[in-house]
C-alpha cells in the first residue's frame, strides 16, 4: 500500500470536478480534509506597540486619492 495525495476542488453544488484517472482493478481508501480558503479569514492586522494609540487624524484621509483610485462598489 502507498499514499498518494491528491488536491480535488468541488463546484458549487459540492460535485468534484477534473476526477483524475485511478487505478484499475484496485480499492481505494479516501479520507476528505476540508481545505479552508485563505481569503475568507482576513487577517487580522494590528500597529506596533511602539506605536499603538500614537497616531493622530488630522483631516479627511477620504480626500487623500481620488474616488476612482478606492474600490468602491458602484
């Protein structure tokens, strides 16, 4: 017997897609571990504590780029 690790993604009805060819004639043995994807965790960020609560707002940091340089939806 011998391991072999394979990285399946599903669609959005849970349905594997691109099954890889398996062997012919012989039993399988899966075991599924959810990957999570990095994206939907945001990392949580947070300053230094040299300069934590330091910092001071002076004006509307809005006005900083224009409206079309921020991501905003439309």
């Amino acid at each position: 017997m011998y391991a072999e690790r394979l990285i399946l993604k599903t669609n959005t009805v849970g349905e594997i897609e691109n099954i890889p060819p398996l062997p012919a004639n012989k039993k399988l043995e899966a075991i599924f571990l959810i990957i999570d994807d990095i994206t939907t965790q945001p990392a949580k960020r947070t300053p230094h504590v040299k300069i934590a609560g330091k910092m001071k707002i002076i004006g509307n940091l809005l006005d900083t780029a224009p409206v079309t340089d921020w991501d905003f939806p439309q």
